[in-house]
C-alpha cells in the first residue's frame, strides 16, 4: 500500500501521498484554536525502523530475524515463572490475581508476570505479637531492649470495677495446611491477630476478679484466651494457629500499686495464720480425741470389771448361802474361821499360857523378827492380879 512508505509524508492534505490515518490539525495563525499538535504516528513509526536497522548487523533483517527476537523475548518471558520453594515456605499460585494452587517446596513454575504470580509464606516460622507494651533496641547500650508501655492496651476493667495492667503476648504461626486462607481472606493479619487477642482479653478480665486475676486464677487465664482467640480466628478463616497465649504481667496500676501490695501482704498473713491455726487444729484435736477415747476405754474396762466382780461376789454368796442352808453350823464355823484368818492375818499376835502361873509370862512373840533373822526382845508385860484377871478363852482352831 501506498501508506506503508516512509520516505515522504503522508496525509490527506499531502497529494502525493494520501495516508489512511489522515492528518491531524496544522498548528499555526489560520483559523481554528491553538495548541500544540498531537504526534504524528507514522514518524514515530519510521524513526522506530530507522533506529533498529542500525542496530542489526547489516543495516537491515527479515522476517526470520524479526521471528527469532521475538522468540527470544518470548522465551525469556516464559523462563521468569520459574520460582524456588524453601522447606519452610509454601507457595501461593495466582492467575489474573485468583487462586489457582498451593505448592510445596523445590522447584515450581507458574504462569509469569503480568498473568500469574507467586506468594512465598513462611508456614513454619513462629511469630508474636506484644500487647501492653513494645520493645525497642537502646541506641545507647546495644544488644539491649527498652520497653514502652501501651496503656492503652494494658489497661482492662476487671469483674469487680477495678483496673488491671495486663500485658501479654501471643505466639502464632501460619496453618500450613491453609495458607490461602492467611494470603486472601484477611487485609492485614497481624493487626487482626492483635485486635482478636486484646478483645478476647478483656473479656476474660471482666469476668474475673482482681485479686484472682492477681494470685489463683492467673494460670487459668492463659489457656483460655488461648483457645478462644483460636475459635474467632478459625470463625474468620484467617489461616492461622494461635500456638500460645502468655501472660507476662499482671498488676494493679502504677497509682495503687503500693497499696494493692500492701492488701496481698495482709491477705498473705491471714493465709498463713489460718494454715497454722488449722495445723494446730489438727495436732490437738485427735489428740483430745485419743484422750477421749482412752479415758472411754478405761471407763468401759473399769464398768466391766466392776461387773464381773459384783456378779462373783453374788454367785459366791449364793453358793455359801446354799452350803448354809445344808450345813448351817459347819458352814458358820467356816465363815468365822476364814473371817478371823482374814483379819488376824495381818497383825501381831501374843499366844499366852495359862497354866504358867502368876508373875511373868513368858510369851512367843511371833512375826517380830529383824532382818538379820534375830528376835527382838520385847519386854513382858505384867500379869495382872488374881482377883483382876478375867477369865481367858481359848482360841478357837
């Protein structure tokens, strides 16, 4: 066509070389407005041919060479989809900016650039997240941190309308079973992970009281944000393990924090004296119950002993009183010997003779003996006169 020479110009106001495209407007004085002319396209065409045939080597080329440039381009556009996977990634492949597939660690290829991309996540690494407060590096001491406290995030209203400084942290990581779900389904994780954590917090402390929070119930609190901050995650499809919840302290604030110290010194106290009142308790008290118990026991032993003996004595009378009513005299006899044996067994006794006359009786003085086995002389008492003496009686045997 005749369009296609660059040699001259071109244009439908050009007679000797009319151009499909036409001719733009002519700057100039002559009617219509002014302004600056639009590119002329078929120059910028010829210039863009002119600067290539210097470039080739023989000040020209083909349709082959034209071919092989742009098989070369070709080839080197399709060679940047190649992409590499480290163990501890999982890549994310995307067409059109749609998910198309997940893939593991080696050498993959995907579409390239502007038709597909490759998200690289690391699924393995674990992450946290500081609430309460941040960490920044000392410029003047390194290898040192300084913390800076975010009251607006420590500060919590417990169960009992008291303030709580709560700082914690939270240790996630990516679910490497869903990293689309981390890639796609949330803006910005992190932020999210941090606003999920903090709510959920709150909420636990709000349901507790400060001096449980403070003391008891401060170990229960961690798996319980733990699992819960989980459950809104998992609602939400954000892709990603809560691993740990970690409370790093709890305090009252730093207004009251002399006076809460001294309220946990007192109730420090009370529990000790308590645990040392119930010691004592517990020394004592089966103590008295072991006395009790002894005293028990012997009151029974002393019962049944006064009862065996009582029920003896009445069967012994009621043998005696059974030999009585067969032998009444021989059983009297009896009774009086046994009763003299009994009462005389234990007290000096004389033996006089009668038959020796007035004057000095010599008598036998039996048990006085010393220890040496030698009889103590005792002196004899005077006879009493003849007409005084009584008349004695005989021992009865």
């Amino acid at each position: 066509m005749a369009w296609n020479n660059q040699s001259g110009g071109g244009g439908p106001w050009r007679p000797n070389n009319p151009s499909p495209w036409g001719q733009g407007p002519q700057s100039g004085g002559g009617g219509g407005g002014g302004g600056p002319n639009p590119p002329d396209l078929e120059e910028l065409l010829r210039r863009s041919q002119d600067r290539l045939k210097s470039v080739m080597p023989g000040g020209g080329f083909g349709g082959g060479g034209l071919a092989a440039i742009v098989g070369i381009v070709a080839l080197g556009w399709f060679a940047t989809g190649i992409y590499t996977v480290q163990p501890n990634e999982a890549g994310i492949e995307t067409m059109f900016g749609r998910f198309t597939e997940r893939t593991a660690p080696g050498l993959n290829y995907n579409w390239p650039y502007p038709i597909g991309s490759v998200a690289k996540l690391r699924v393995t690494d674990r992450n946290s997240i500081d609430i309460g407060f941040r960490t920044r590096e000392d410029p003047r001491r390194p290898q040192s941190q300084t913390q800076i406290d975010v009251n607006e995030e420590s500060l919590m209203l417990t169960g009992d309308e008291n303030i709580a400084d709560v700082k914690f942290r939270v240790i996630w990581q990516i679910d490497p079973t869903r990293p689309e779900d981390f890639a796609f389904n949330v803006r910005d994780p992190r932020e999210t992970i941090k606003a999920v954590s903090e709510s959920v917090m709150r909420e636990i402390v709000g349901r507790t009281q400060i001096q449980r929070i403070l003391t008891a119930e401060r170990k229960l609190i961690e798996p319980a944000a733990q699992e819960a901050t989980q459950r809104v995650l998992t609602e939400y499809k954000a892709g990603v393990i809560v691993l740990a919840v970690q409370l790093l302290s709890v305090d009252p604030p730093d207004q009251v924090i002399a006076s809460f110290r001294d309220v946990t010194a007192a109730q420090q106290d009370m529990e000790r004296m308590r645990n040392e009142a119930e010691a004592y308790a517990n020394r004592v008290v089966p103590e008295a119950r072991g006395a009790a118990a002894r005293i028990l026991q012997e009151a029974e032993a002393y019962r049944e002993q006064t009862v065996a003996e009582a029920r003896g004595q009445a069967s012994r009378f009621t043998q005696v009183y059974d030999q009585y009513r067969n032998a009444p005299e021989v059983t009297r006899e009896r009774i009086y010997l046994e009763t003299m044996e009994r009462v005389l067994s234990g007290v000096n006794k004389v033996i006089i003779d009668q038959s020796a006359g007035n004057g000095v009786v010599p008598f036998l003085p039996l048990g006085q003996m010393d220890g040496q086995g030698q009889q103590q002389q005792v002196r004899p008492a005077p006879m009493p006169a003849p007409q005084q003496q009584p008349q004695q009686q005989g021992v009865r045997r």
